[in-house]
C-alpha cells in the first residue's frame, strides 16, 4: 500500500513538475512575444471613471503594468460610441475618447506609445514599451461621411469595426434585424476607402451577409477583432466554419474573445440575454443629458466586475484549436474585449494571467513558431499589409 501511495505522489510531483516546467517556459517566451490583443474596451475606463492605467489597478482587466507582466505589448484600444450616439454626436463623443487616450499617453510616455505602422510596432516593443494601436467599434462613428473616415486615420485611427449592436445607415449587424441586405453602395465606398487610406476593416459584429458583402470588395485582408467559433458558442457574432475559410482565403486573422459566452455554450444564452437589452437602448437625447445618460449606462454595466462563469481557460484553447483546424494557424490571434465583456473565463480574468494560455498551448503540442503567430504575428502581417510597413 506504501508503494502505491508512494507511485501516485511520485507521478503527481512529476505532473506539477511538467505544469511548472510549461508556466516557465511561457514566462521565457512572453519576451520574445509580440503580444497583440486586437480588441480592449479600457479606454472606456479612463474616460468615465478616470483610472490611472499607468499603476496596477485592483480592478478590471487591463492597465500598463498588467499589459506588461502578461507579455500583451500590443494592445487595440477601442473608442466605443453606443449605437444610441447619432451623426455628429457621435463624432464628438470619438474625439472624447481620443482625447482621453492622449492623456493616458501623454501621462505615461516612458511606459506606451502610439503605433501607426508596422515599423512602429516593432520599434516601440523593441524599446521596452507598450505599443498602443487605435480603433473605433462601429461605422455609425464616421457619420455616413468619408471624410471624417480620413480625418480618423489622420489622428492615428488604424482599424474600425463596420457595425456595432445596430445597423448603421449603410451596413447590417450580427444582432439586429436585416435591414440593407449587407452592406450599401455607401458600405462597399467605405471598405474601398479604408482600403485606400490604411485603415483594418474589422467584421466583429457585423451580419453574416455584410460579412460576405465586405469580402468581395476588399482588396485586403480584413480582421475579427473579437469573435471566436460558432460550432462551440452558438451566437450570432461568433464565426462559422464557411465563415472561418473565407477570412482564411482573404489573409485574414480571428481574434478569439475572451467573454464566456463567446466560448461556451452554457454562457451564451446569458450573453445573447445582454446583448439584446444593450442593443435595444435608443435615448432620444443629445448633448450633456446624452452624455449622462451613456454614464450611467456605463456604471450599471459595471465592466469592471466580470460575473463568475462556465467558461474556463481551455475553452479559449478549444476555440484557437477549433480556428487553426478549419482556417489554418495563420488565421488566428487573440482579442479577448477585457474591460468590456460581463465574464471571463476561469484562469484568464485579466491580462496578466495570458502567460498561462501561452503554457497550455505549450502543453497542447503548439510549436513556439506557431505561438509567434497567434499571439501576434499574424496579425502584424495584416498590419503591415493594410496599414503599411
């Protein structure tokens, strides 16, 4: 019996050693990551509640110091404007935003920089610094009007999501009802001009027809900044597998999100619960009772505080095995939508703990070439496609 107890604590220590063993290994590797996470809402946090990003914060998911721990260099930072922000409303509530990223870079200027290119990326990761990227999340931001379009990539804007919880005026979304088909005459102008000016077209949230609609017009490969797998979380702003081998034949990339009912089954019907309260608020207001209505919106939301859920860290392997299987491992990368998701899975709550998905790819058999890709190469190759070198 003493040896058999003595066998089970020996194969035991020997498991734990492995684990270990892997966590270092990740730990090693972080360094030589790029560490792109496509989709962040933590600008949000910066502007409504005022947040130091620049210290550890004992809360939400993401600031500079835990960007750095995790090895996350090159972070997407989403100017999100409700649906309910209208034409030059919600012009003006960008530029909010945008302003108070620049405070957030100005305050911290040994600590994160803002990257327009490739070649930025590179330099600034390189430097020991956190490589800021700029997007805004919905089309309705441009106000139907190309030249603010152009007047955001001027200001450092690199990528847009086409829609947002609603249909704009020239695009369908994933979670509201068909309205134009897919994309208008004006949607397929603005995939061309993005195209032309350097600006990611990003489909996260859009229907599947427009979807389909922006993959043949473009002459770039286009992002999901923040999508995962249908086939393993059936909601409608997750990705088919027909949907996965287009983006693939474009030289597109996936970015798996984080929320936990983009990953299991069991969260989704909670999420869809969500998505259809937010997308179903239309204040008929503007100006400053506009502006405290979206306030308030923000803190009943309460980002900061993910609930518990049944979504754990091998769902997020589940679903980068799920993408690299049907479109291929130069398809897919991470955009886990911290600061802007209701749950997280259990063993990635904030940015810090991604060493410990690089360790379970590990475990899984990923070679550290292909971890180069997903967590970072692959989507610098867009970058440098689409917004230049």
């Amino acid at each position: 019996m003493k040896r058999i107890i003595c066998f089970v604590l020996l194969v035991a220590g020997a498991g734990l050693a492995y684990a270990e063993d892997e966590l270092a290994h990740a730990q090693r590797l972080k360094s030589q990551l790029l560490g792109f996470d496509t989709h962040i809402d933590t600008i949000q946090r910066v502007f409504y509640s005022h947040v130091d990003l620049g210290q550890r914060l004992p809360d939400g998911q993401v600031d500079l110091v835990r960007l750095k721990e995790g090895g996350m260099h090159v972070p997407f930072f989403a100017l999100w404007v409700p649906t309910y922000y209208k034409g030059a409303e919600a012009v003006r509530k960008t530029l909010d935003l945008r302003d108070a990223m620049q405070s957030v870079l100005d305050r911290n200027p040994d600590k994160v920089e803002l990257a327009l290119t490739g070649a930025d990326v590179e330099r600034i990761v390189k430097s020991g610094k956190i490589a800021a990227v700029l997007t805004l999340e919905g089309g309705h931001q441009i106000a139907d009007d190309l030249a603010v379009l152009r007047m955001y990539q001027r200001i450092g804007i690199r990528a847009m999501t086409l829609t947002h919880f609603r249909n704009n005026n020239w695009a369908d979304s994933s979670t509201d009802k068909p309205e134009h088909n897919g994309l208008t005459d004006f949607g397929r102008q603005v995939v061309r001009e993005m195209n032309k000016i350097g600006v990611i077209v990003d489909i996260s949230h859009v229907s599947d027809k427009t979807f389909y609609d922006v993959l043949a017009v473009t002459t770039k490969p286009v992002i999901a900044s923040h999508s995962s797998c249908r086939a393993l979380a059936e909601i409608p702003r997750n990705m088919t597998d027909d949907m996965l081998r287009a983006l693939a034949k474009n030289g597109g990339v996936v970015g798996i999100n984080f929320g936990a009912g983009f990953l299991n089954q069991k969260d989704a019907k909670s999420l869809m619960s969500n998505i259809g309260a937010m997308a179903s608020l239309e204040p008929n207001l503007t100006g400053g009772p506009l502006d405290a209505y979206a306030a308030k919106d923000f803190k009943d939301n309460d980002w900061a505080h993910p609930h518990p859920a049944n979504a754990t860290l091998d769902d997020v392997v589940a679903a980068i095995d799920h993408v690299v299987k049907v479109a291929g491992i130069d398809h897919v990368g991470i955009g886990t939508d911290f600061d802007g998701i209701p749950d997280v899975p259990k063993g990635l709550e904030d940015t810090s703990k991604m060493p410990y998905l690089v360790a379970a790819l590990l475990k899984k058999g990923y070679s550290e070439a292909d971890i180069q890709k997903i967590m970072g190469g692959n989507d610098l190759r867009v970058m440098k496609q689409v917004v230049g070198k």
